[in-house]
C-alpha cells in the first residue's frame, strides 16, 4: 500500500481500488490525537485501516510525539498491539 502523510492536513491516506481509506489526527504539544480512521466498506476486511494505524503510528514514533487514540479504531488497535505502547499519552 501507498500510504501517504499529508501533515498540513494532519491525514494519512491510500487509495486502493478507487477507494481512499484515511487517518485523520490532531497535532498539539508533541502529542498526536488520532481523531478518525475511515475505509470504505468496498475495501474493508483488508487490513487497510491497520496498514494506515501502523504508517500513523511510526511517523509518531520516528517524530518522538505521544499518541492519544480519541477513535475507537486507534484504541482497539493500540490494545492488540502493545509495541506501541510506550506512544500512548
């Protein structure tokens, strides 16, 4: 997957299939607030969303921001996921 980091519109995305799954997130004090994770029902199932977590995730970890998962998919996938752990605000 192509995924890509628009910071000035604090988003990350990939299209697949004509379909464009995002990350969208707050930036403040050096903490990212991961506001929605979006992928349309045509591409779900595919580990899009996981895929564009993880890119989101990373490019918090390589920036040194903490990370409060606000949506209900970050949050989930931050609990089954306890390597990025030491990001959690």
């Amino acid at each position: 997957m192509d995924i890509v980091h628009d910071a000035g519109a604090h988003r990350f995305s990939v299209e697949v299939e004509g379909h464009r799954g995002v990350v969208d997130y707050r930036l403040r004090d050096g903490v990212m607030t991961i506001t929605h994770t979006g992928v349309p029902p045509a591409i779900g199932g595919r580990g899009v969303a996981a895929e564009l977590t993880r890119i989101a995730l990373e490019t918090a970890r390589r920036e040194g921001w903490k990370v409060v998962p606000a949506c209900s998919y970050a949050a989930a996938y931050l609990r089954t996921h306890p390597e990025f752990d030491d990001l959690v605000a």
